[in-house]
C-alpha cells in the first residue's frame, strides 16, 4: 500500500469517528427543533385561553352586575 493510499485510509476512518461522534449532536439538535416547535403551539394556545379567559370574566363581571340589579329590583318589589 503507498503512502497516499495509508493516509487515504487513516483520513476516511477519521472521519467515520468523526461521523459517529456528532451523530448524538444531530440527534439533540432535531429534538431540539421538534421542542422548539411544540414550545411555540403551546404558547400560541396559552395566548389563546388568555384571551378567553380574559373575555369570560367581563362576562362574568356584566352578569354579576345584572344579576344585583334583579336582586335589588326583587328586593324593592317585596318591600325588604
């Protein structure tokens, strides 16, 4: 075997552990992506229940100011 070829050969394997060595990187940085991805949809829900949330309690608020009216209406109508 020549020189080229023996260096040839140490290069390849070289670069075969190199391969093998950044595989659990690869690994990481696609899991890493796929968090990435479901972090963002869980915030774009939390956004979401957010609004609602704060949508229900002006309802809440409004339906607890009409129903003080009829009460104070019912009260007045008895005579309390």
């Amino acid at each position: 075997m020549s020189k080229l070829e023996t260096a040839v050969a140490r290069l390849e394997a070289a670069l075969s552990t190199l391969e093998r060595a950044l595989e659990p990187f690869a690994r990481s940085r696609a899991r890493l992506a796929e968090l990435t991805k479901e972090r963002e949809a869980h915030l774009a829900r939390l956004a979401e229940l957010e609004e609602e949330s704060r949508s229900l309690a002006s309802v809440n608020e409004e339906i607890e100011g009409r129903l003080g009216s009829a009460m104070d209406e019912i009260r007045a109508v008895l005579g309390r």
